[in-house]
C-alpha cells in the first residue's frame, strides 16, 4: 500500500505510452504530435526515450580535470513539453524551449540528486569538464528539476541529466485530458490515436502502454507476496481458533468439578468467567511476546528490499496482539460462559 501510494513526484494519471523503432523519430515527431493534439480529449504529447523520460544508459561526467571529480550519471532523453506534461517542476533556473537553439545541443536539466552528487550549490551556468568521456562537448546547466522516482521505490533516485534531443527518444507519451470519464469518451480518444498511430506506422502494431500498468508491473510481486501471507494468515486464524476452541472444551470438561464447587462457595458467573478467560488472555499474552521480534525482523527483512520504505511502529505489534487476544476471547467465550453457568448439583452429582 506505501509502494502503491506514494508520491512518485511524476503525475502519471492518464498517461500512455506509444513506443517506436523509427531512426530518425525527429523527422516525424511534431507533425504526429500535432496531429494527436487535434482530438479535445488529448491534453499533452511529449517525446521522450521511455514513458518515465529515464530510459538513458549511465555514463561518466566530470566538472574539473581532477579524476575524484568524476561521477557516473543517468543521461535521459525528452523534448522541451515533458516536463510541465508529467507535472514534473524546475526548482532552479528554467526548462527547454524552443526559443533557444542551443538547447537541443549544449543545455542541460539536471536533477536534485546530480545537484548533491557534483556538490554544487549553485549549479545554475556550470558547464561540465568532460561529458560521457567526452571533453570537447561541455553542455551548461540551465535547469535543475525536482527528484522524482524513474522506477519503483525498489531503488534509489540517481543523479540523473536530461538532454533535449528528440533523435534519441523511443516513444511518443500521451496524456488523456478525461481519463475518468465514461468508455465511451475513453474509446473514441483511444480511437484517434490509434488511427493517428496507423497514418505514421501503418506496418507496425498498435500496442500503447499505460502508466498504470507500468506501476502495478513494478509491485507485482509484492502483490503475490502479499496475497500468499493473507491467506496464509487467515488460514493460519482458522486453524487456531479451532484448536483454541477444542482445548478450551477439553479444559472445561477437566474442570467442570471445580467450577461447581466454585459455584456452590458462592462464586458468581461473572467472576468465574474473568478467572478462566484470564489463563487464555496470559496464553495469548506469552505467545504475543514471543511473536513480536520475530514478526519485527521478518517485516524488516521483507522492507529492506526497498530504497523508500514505511516504518514499523510498535503501535502497530501491540495493536495486532490486542486483535490477536479478541480473536482468542471470543472463540473460547462460548465454551467458557457456558461452563460458568453450568449447575452445580450437575457437575458435581458423578463425583
């Protein structure tokens, strides 16, 4: 639920993506985008090499001839539109424009993340020394983005660079003005676009890829991971409460002579009832303590396969064993009621 609720700082929300192998996709970009931008029901269209706009390799930069000053980044390909497009925004300095013609070859965005990896303080106009072992091209800075998760929170967000270079992106990222509104409306925006698809790529399939999917993909395994426990966990429950139940109605046989002369000394049903649904209470109570490290450390193990994790708080152990000891009173509390009201002169008369 943390993984699948947590800010990605990237608004994905009605977002699809169409991937391509074209070679020289910029010779087909802004006409397809504004061909795609004709129909109301789409907001935005952006290039990029992936529909998360991180699906660059890694590579070296240096900001000074000295070695300790090199740094191993993800370069990341998009045009000028999809940054305000993902909701994505420039904390520092600005973004790509079309105004400018020097951004598509020596500026750079770089993110938070790179910021701190360079130790920069004020990245706004520095130039890099030497870029993907390259030291005749030395883009500049001209924007600084907020850090965002590429991937699923299984892994920690890398200093990353983006270069606005429309020839080195692989898929066209469509955002859906509506996308919860009715069907119907949903299918005649995914009708245009797969006609707009078929116009520029009539051999190729139409395979659109949705961000929604992209994220439940990431998780899946948690997802089975977590299906697996509830169901053992519940069968787990069931199993116990029969057995709990069974050995209270063994105990209760066992001790049906004391609760009657219990009962014949005066003893109320109420105050026999607490005596014997407190042995259970101490049961749960030991089995509580026992289980509790244990359940910590697995919880911890399972978590630490993550970069951006939720916290274990104690409250949530000692709320889990308060269920744990209602789940317990309520399957013995038949068999103990019904023992402390049993009738004396019947439990004591084969004695």
């Amino acid at each position: 639920q943390f993984a699948m609720k947590k800010d990605l700082g990237i608004n994905y929300n009605g977002v699809l993506a169409l991937h391509h192998r074209e070679p020289n996709p910029q010779k087909f970009i802004p006409q397809m985008k504004a061909r795609l931008l004709q129909h109301p029901g789409v907001e935005a269209v952006a290039a990029a090499a992936d529909i998360n706009g991180a699906a660059g390799s890694q590579g070296p930069v240096m900001i000074d001839d000295s070695a300790k000053s090199k740094r191993m980044v993800r370069y990341c390909f998009i045009d000028e539109d999809f940054f305000p497009m993902m909701g994505i925004p420039i904390v520092e300095g600005r973004n790509f424009s079309r105004d400018f013609t020097l951004d598509s070859s020596l500026s750079v965005i770089v993110n938070q993340a790179a910021v701190d990896a360079l130790g920069w303080t004020d990245p706004i106009g520095k130039r890099f020394k030497s870029f993907n072992e390259d030291s005749t091209l030395r883009p500049v800075v001209i924007g600084v983005i907020r850090d965002y998760n590429y991937y699923s929170i299984h892994w920690k967000i890398e200093p990353a660079i983006f270069l606005c270079r429309i020839e080195e992106t692989g898929t066209l990222v469509v955002k859906l003005r509506n996308p919860g509104q009715d069907t119907i409306a949903n299918s005649a925006v995914m009708q245009h676009i797969e006609t707009v698809w078929n116009e520029f790529f009539p051999s190729a399939p139409f395979e659109p890829e949705f961000a929604s999917e992209r994220i439940k993909g990431w998780y899946a395994n948690e997802n089975r991971t977590m299906q697996l426990f509830l169901f053992f966990a519940v069968l787990s429950v069931i199993i116990s409460c029969l057995g709990l139940y069974g050995l209270s109605s063994l105990m209760m046989e066992q001790r049906i002579r004391e609760i009657g002369i219990r009962r014949v000394l005066g003893g109320s049903y109420e105050s026999i009832s607490r005596l014997l649904l407190s042995q259970y209470i101490r049961l749960v109570l030991a089995g509580g303590i026992v289980a509790a490290p244990v359940a910590w450390f697995l919880a911890r193990n399972l978590l630490d396969g993550f970069a951006y994790r939720t916290g274990i708080s104690p409250i949530m152990l000692v709320v889990a064993l308060l269920i744990t000891i209602i789940v317990a009173m309520l399957t013995v509390w038949h068999r103990v009621f019904s023992a402390a009201r049993t009738n004396p002169v019947d439990a004591l008369k084969y004695e």
